[in-house]
C-alpha cells in the first residue's frame, strides 16, 4: 500500500471512531458521506482497469455530491480531527 492510502486509512479509521461516540443521526450521515468520500478517492489512486476507474468516479462523484451538501460542518470536522 502507498503512503497515500495509509493517510487515507488513518483518517477514515478517525472517523469511524469519532461515528461510534456520537449519537447525532444528521453528524453520523454527513461523517459517512466523507467517510465514503475518502474510500473512493483510494480505490481511484489504485483502479488497473476502465470499467474500475469508471465505477470509481460514479462513487466519487455521489461521495462529493453528498459531501458538498454537509460542507460546513465537515469543514469543522476536519479541522478538529486534522489537529
């Protein structure tokens, strides 16, 4: 595995902690939807085949749509977990 996929890893490993402590329902989705996010972003950096990469980008794409609909308290997800 690349060092990439290892901080990838490590922060959806993060936030699965972070999921099983709170008990927020709307925090919960938006921290799947970035949780999802991040998995499709690893899979693109590895994807060998067209029918992968295509596969890949349709998770990307509904991971981001999701996410940029939830930006800002991700933004302060992050933020809090990035320190």
């Amino acid at each position: 595995m690349c060092d990439t996929c290892d901080e990838i890893d490590d922060r959806i490993e993060r936030y699965c902690r972070i999921l099983k402590n709170v008990s927020d329902q709307e925090f919960n989705e938006r921290a799947e939807a970035l949780i999802a996010k991040m998995a499709a972003e690893k899979l693109a950096l590895h994807s060998i085949n067209e029918e992968d990469q295509r596969r890949t980008q349709q998770a990307l794409q509904f991971a981001m749509e999701n996410v940029e609909a939830h930006r800002g308290m991700l933004a302060g997800l992050r933020r809090n977990l990035d320190s």
